[in-house]
C-alpha cells in the first residue's frame, strides 16, 4: 500500500496510545494492520480495551499484518519522504520510505499471529449519541475522586446510570448530574482515557452488562466494564445529597485555594494529609495538625469541628485552574 507519510504518522499516533506493552500479555506490544477495499484499519489492545482508527482511500493491494507497535511507529515518526510504501513480504514487513527497512513478523507454531477479535455485537447492544465535548468533560469532572488503590476494585471505576456519573475513592465522592447512559455500567480509567482520542462532534455509545464501546469518525474503542458494580456504594453517595449538614460557609474559592497552597508546605505524610477545619462565628479557620500554619477566612458560619485533607478540597477547586472561561464554567455546573 501506498500512503502519505504525514497521514500514517497521524494514524500511528492515535493508535499506539492503545498499546500498553505489558511484557505478560505479548499481543499488548503488537499492532494490527489491515488494508481492506482500500480503507486501513489499525488496531491495538491493551489488555482490556480495542482501539482501532481508520483512513479510506488508500492506495493498494489488501493486506493483513501484525507487527510491533514501537518498532513502525518510530521509524515512521523520523521519516520525511512525502510518501512510505508498506508490503508484506513472507515473514517481513517491507516499509519504504527515505530508505528501505524490513520488520519482523511474528510468528506461533510456524503461522504468522492474527490479532484477536472484540466479541462484542453492538447490533444487539444499547446505544446513545452524545457530545463528545460533554462526553470528556463529564468523566474529567469525576476523575480527581477514582480510586487509587485496588482494596475494592469498583472504586477505581466510573459508576454511569440514568441519573448521573459517580466516582469515590471511600474519602471523597463525585455526584454528576450528567445523564449519559439509561442502565447502570461501571467502566475503566484506561477506557476513559482512549476517549480522549476521540475528536468528532459526536460519540456514539454502545453497551451491555459486560461491554462498552465508543464510537467517532475513524475511531473505535472497545471495553470489558469493570466488575464489581453491584458492590459500588450508589445509594450510599446519593444520600449524601439529601444529608442536611449542621455546619455550612461560603467563602470565595480563590482564597480557599491560596490558603491551602501555604498551609500545604506544613502538612506531612503522617498527619494523613489533613488540615484542621474550624467554622467559628466570624470566619472559616483553616490549621494544620501541629497549629505550625493557621488561617481565617471571613463567611458566615455555624460552630462545628471537622477534619479534612487539603488535596481532598483541591480535587475539585483545581479543575478550573488556567481554564477558559467556558471551559471552567462548564466544569463548574457539573461540579457538586
């Protein structure tokens, strides 16, 4: 085949963001290509989730490879030719582009590998057609409350149903009024991540109890949901939103940030990261563990005690550091 080097470069950008080179699962390091009636499929898989990205009316023969993902897409990075030829020869890939180079097909048993398949029939699954701009910025929200540790695996996933997005890592919960798909599905980080490749308008969804994929112009992904969902703490955090608190202030956010930017530099490891809390009658006192850094803020306030973590209340706050006015108050209106 035949391709403009500039669109190959392109096309292998997107697509080795999809291989996570897990040195246990071999086909993770490996990349799909396939010439079909002159539209290129490449894909990757990393383990869990299929991304494939597409390109029509490319010059040549069909064909079908599997090769090492880094290996072409490296030497296709530093190529300048205004066009690189790519053949399949016996057991090489024949790439000519400023030179001519050959890599190595892998072979099993004697038989050159195919890449697995998705066994996921979206023509039976649920659909819905969203923004892909809305898509993004509604997981982004909930992002900075994932879980980091796998001590209850569901926690690391984004919980969507009919009502909203919820993420939680047991310290700090995201409720997200965004209403994506109509059936409860918990999905992956990585899954959320490859979104990001996803640049047209729309994005339609797919899914089932076992299975979610996305799908923009020349982009596909596809996923395993993450199990566990009927161990997610749904009603739980949604009680949380009718829970009345005793104590309650409204201070302005900048100030906020600012004070715990300062207070941070004398929170240590062992103090769990955590700032004293203190709503007295005429202000917000905001301390560290050992009083070494204290702080008030004006607001009204009714008298209460707690105690919470500086990167818990900067989770949110910093979401709309730097951003475009759009972008922040798009962020904030679906900001709990």
């Amino acid at each position: 085949m035949k391709i403009k080097t500039e669109v190959l470069k392109e096309l292998l950008n997107k697509v080795s963001k999809g291989s996570s080179n897990n040195k246990f699962l071999p086909i993770t390091s490996l990349l799909k290509i396939e010439l079909n009636s002159n539209t290129l499929e490449l894909e990757t898989y990393d383990g869990r989730n299929y991304l494939k990205v597409t390109s029509s009316s490319i010059e040549g023969d069909d064909m079908y490879a599997v090769v090492d993902t880094d290996t072409i897409t490296k030497l296709v990075e530093k190529t300048t030719s205004e066009y690189t030829e790519i053949t399949l020869e016996e057991n090489v890939l024949r790439v000519k582009g400023n030179g001519v180079y050959t890599i190595d097909v892998p072979m099993e048993e004697g038989e050159k590998i195919r890449f697995p398949e998705s066994k996921f029939d979206m023509s039976t699954a649920k659909t819905t057609r969203v923004l892909t701009n809305v898509l993004k910025t509604s997981l982004n929200v909930n992002k900075p409350s994932l879980s980091q540790t796998f001590d209850l695996i569901a926690l690391t996933g984004y919980h969507l149903d009919s009502e909203c997005i919820l993420t939680t890592n047991s310290f700090v919960a995201t409720f997200n009024e965004e209403k994506i798909l109509d059936s409860p599905v918990l999905i992956t980080p990585t899954f959320v991540n490859l979104l990001n490749i996803i640049s047209s308008e729309y994005t339609t969804l797919y899914y089932d109890a076992e299975n979610i994929a996305a799908v923009g112009e020349n982009i596909t992904v596809i996923g395993k949901t993450l199990e566990g969902i009927e161990t997610y703490p749904v009603d739980t955090i949604k009680g949380l939103l009718t829970t009345e608190f005793s104590s309650m202030c409204k201070i302005p956010r900048q100030s906020l940030i600012d004070i715990l930017d300062r207070l941070s530099i004398f929170v240590k490891d062992y103090d769990n990261n955590a700032v004293d809390l203190t709503f007295t009658s005429d202000g917000l006192e905001l301390s560290t563990k050992k009083t070494t850094g204290t702080e008030k803020l004006e607001a009204k306030a009714y008298l209460n005690y707690a105690r919470i973590s500086p990167r818990k209340v900067r989770l949110v706050l910093d979401l709309i550091r730097g951003k475009d006015t759009d972008v922040a108050m798009a962020i904030l209106k679906n900001t709990p």
